[in-house]
C-alpha cells in the first residue's frame, strides 16, 4: 500500500507530466482545425461555388483519412508500454512496422481517391460544383500518405512524452497554408489561378513540410531503436486500432448526420446547428488533448507493471479534465453572445444559435470526462468496449432519439443537441464504469 503523503506527491507528478504532455497537443490540435477553417474561409471568399466544392470534397477525404488515421494512432500505447518496461528509446520494430503501412495505406487511399472522383460525377448534378471538388480531390489525394506518416511520427513523440515537435510542426504546417492557398487560389508568382480546388495544393505541400519538421526533430533527437518490419506488429496494429478507427468513424458521422436530418427545417436551422457544433468541437480539443496525455501516462505505468501508479495517473487525469472543462464552460456561458457574435451579425440566427450553444455548454464537462475515460481504456490497451460503448450510445440510443424529437416532438435543432446529450451521458456513464471496475487499482 502507499501511504496518503506518497500517493499525494505520486498525484502531483502525473498533474506535472499530464500538463507537460497536453499542452503541445492542444496547440498542435488547434492547429490541424485552423487549416481546415481557413481552407473553408478562403474558398467561400473567392466564391459560393468553390466553397461547395471545397466542402463536398473534404467530406470525402477528411472521414476515410481520419479512420486510418485513428488506427494507426494505436502505436503510441503500443510504444509507450515498451518504453514502460525498458526506458529509453521507442521500440524501432513498431515504429518501421507502422511507418511502411501508413505509406501502403496512404498510397492505397490515393488510388481510391483517383477512382471517387471518377464515379462522382454521378452524384453532383451541378457541372461546376463537380469540377471543383473533382481537382480539389485529386490534389488533395496527394496529402494522404503524408498524414497518415506524420500520424506515426507523432505517435513517437506521444509514447515518449515529448510533444512540443508536434506543435511546432502542426503550427507551422497552419501558418504555411494561409500563404500557399492565396498563391494557388488567386495565381500569383507565376503560378495559374486555380480557385477553390488551388487549397488541395496548399494543404499537400504544408502537409509534406510537417512532415519534414516531425522527421527532422525525430532524426535529431535520436528517438527510435533499430528494428525490422514485422507482420506480428501489423497485427497488434490492427487489433488495438481498428475498434479505434471505428469509433472516431462512429462518432464523427453522428455528428455531421445533424446537418443532414435537420436540412429540411432550412438553411437557419442547419446554420445555427453548425455554429454551435464548430465551437464546441474546438474547445472539445483540450480535453481531447488531456485524454491523449492521460493515456500515454497509463500506458506508461502499465508498461512499467506498476498498477497502483497507472490508477493515480488516470484518477489525476480525471480530476484536471473536470476541472478544466468547468472553468471553460463557466466562461463560454459569461461570454455566451460574445461567440456567436464572431460567427454571425444576424438577430434570428443569433436567437436559433443561442439556446444550442446552452446545451452545448451546459454538457461539455461530461464530454470531456467520457472522452477522457475513453483515452484511460485506451492506455490500458482496452479499445473494444470503447468501440461498442461508441456505437451503442450514439447509434443505438441518441440517433433513433434525434430522429423522434426532431420530427415527431417538433423541437428541430433544439431536439437533435437534447438527444446528443443522452447519447454522451450513456456514454459516460458506461466508460466510467468500466474504468472503475476494472483499472481502479489499489494494491501493488
């Protein structure tokens, strides 16, 4: 047993490391947003048309990237517990094992995207929108193997602990793309005006010097042991991602399916649901970002066999992303008009945003306590019942729920946001659980 005075500083060090750890996530994170944001921004601004196509296209790409992208974030646990046990560098057969498929799954999604914008001309009626997306796809289809790298990359520094190289390259990935989708959208220096499509260009050559920078800091710093590429280790890849890549899948289709099952309430509705969702997903990357600290600090003392330390890692995790979390939805209430005041000057789309945004607010600490929780099942190398959890509570509860309150209750956006609620409450509630359970720890 340890006594109260050591588990209290054991709680102090892990806050220490957690911080340590989320902050360049959190950065990093913003930064990935960022790029998204001012790709849509710049495209509307050149004109509506390009906008949609811009939008249709990334609709395609950014679900099947972030899948695989989520499956291959299973090397961080995988590296951390092998750092647990030995200390010192990252396990170089995991590393190789996972960077030669994320260049095989990169390349493959690369032909798949080639082959969409075949058959898509099928699904757009408008000839110009079609265009648009179709050369915006295929310069963008350039990208894929470069994210689907620098996820791996990333896991390296996530499973040691070291993050600011990720902030550092995400950031001046972000910064790049502004200039780069002037020059191709407009055509300067020489270069053809491109419009709307010209941000598939910029975003595979920022994508491409991040992965530079991550590489360069990885080489520098000496971070990976020698090691050979193993079919065993696409195995436990697979095995711990894939339920992984299926929840992130899962769970962010419910979230775009909102625009969808509200469009036919009109371009308000839809617009206030979008306004409130784009928020509360960007302040959604703080506790996104603790989660990740949380996990690799588990896996950690899992690796280490240290079972009592992983459970104060994840109780103090718990604890901070609360907290924090609290504080932030104390302020997003006091500055309630403040934000929608930045997305829009319109009076009825301010009164349609405001009683979501409340919601929104007003479940964010259980958000981020179930997103933490699931990153806790994760350090422990536990992503099925996540992944089941996920389709459960969303799918099984909050969607037929959304549906029922929308058209037969006549609540609209309001409707769809309650019934969102009762999905993460589930959600919580049954991690939470499970967590308790199973990897509350009190004995060495």
């Amino acid at each position: 047993m340890i006594n109260f005075t050591k588990k209290l500083e054991y709680h102090k060090i892990e806050a220490k490391r957690i911080f340590y750890i989320a902050f360049p996530i959190i950065i990093a994170s913003v930064s990935h947003l960022l790029i998204g944001f001012t790709d849509n921004v710049m495209a509307g601004r050149y004109s509506s048309n390009d906008l949609a196509g811009v939008s249709v296209g990334s609709a395609i790409w950014l679900p099947l990237t972030l899948f695989f992208m989520a499956v291959l974030s299973s090397t961080t646990p995988l590296m951390s517990v092998e750092i647990g046990k030995d200390g010192g560098k990252t396990n170089g057969t995991i590393y190789k094992t996972a960077l030669i498929t994320a260049i095989i799954t990169g390349v493959t999604l690369f032909i798949i995207l080639h082959l969409i914008t075949i058959i898509l001309k099928n699904f757009l009626v408008d000839n110009q929108t079609f265009n648009i997306t179709r050369r915006y796809l295929t310069y963008v289809s350039f990208a894929l193997p470069g994210f689907l790298i620098f996820q791996v990359l990333r896991s390296v520094f996530e499973s040691i602990g070291k993050t600011s190289a990720i902030m550092i390259s995400s950031f001046i990935g972000m910064i790049l793309n502004i200039p780069l989708n002037y020059i191709f959208i407009y055509g300067k220096l020489g270069i053809p005006e491109m419009g709307g499509s010209g941000c598939g260009v910029a975003t595979s050559i920022s994508t491409y010097i991040m992965v530079f920078i991550i590489y360069f800091f990885l080489k520098k710093g000496n971070l990976v042991r020698n090691g050979d590429f193993s079919f065993l280790e696409v195995r436990k890849i697979v095995k711990l991602g894939l339920p992984l890549g299926i929840s992130t899948f899962l769970e962010a289709f419910i979230f775009s399916f909102g625009s969808i099952i509200l469009a036919p309430l009109g371009s308000l509705v839809v617009a206030s649901h979008q306004i409130a969702l784009n928020f509360i997903s960007t302040i959604f990357m703080i506790p996104l970002s603790l989660g990740i600290a949380i996990s690799v600090r588990i896996s950690h003392r899992y690796g280490e066999n240290n079972l009592i330390l992983s459970t104060i890692a994840w109780k103090t995790g718990l604890f901070i992303v609360i907290a924090i979390s609290s504080l932030l939805s104390l302020l997003m209430y006091l500055f309630l008009d403040t934000i929608i005041g930045l997305y829009t000057k319109d009076q009825h789309l301010i009164q349609l945003t405001r009683p979501l945004m409340i919601l929104a607010i007003s479940f964010h600490i259980i958000d981020a306590f179930q997103v933490a929780a699931n990153n806790s099942l994760k350090g422990y190398h536990n992503t099925k019942y996540p992944m089941w959890v996920v389709f459960f509570s969303y799918w099984i509860i909050a969607l037929p729920l959304s549906y029922i309150m929308i058209y037969r209750f006549n609540m609209g956006a309001f409707g769809f946001w309650i019934s969102l609620i009762v999905g993460i409450i589930m959600a919580a509630i049954l991690l939470g659980y499970k967590l308790v359970k199973e990897y509350n720890f009190k004995n060495m």
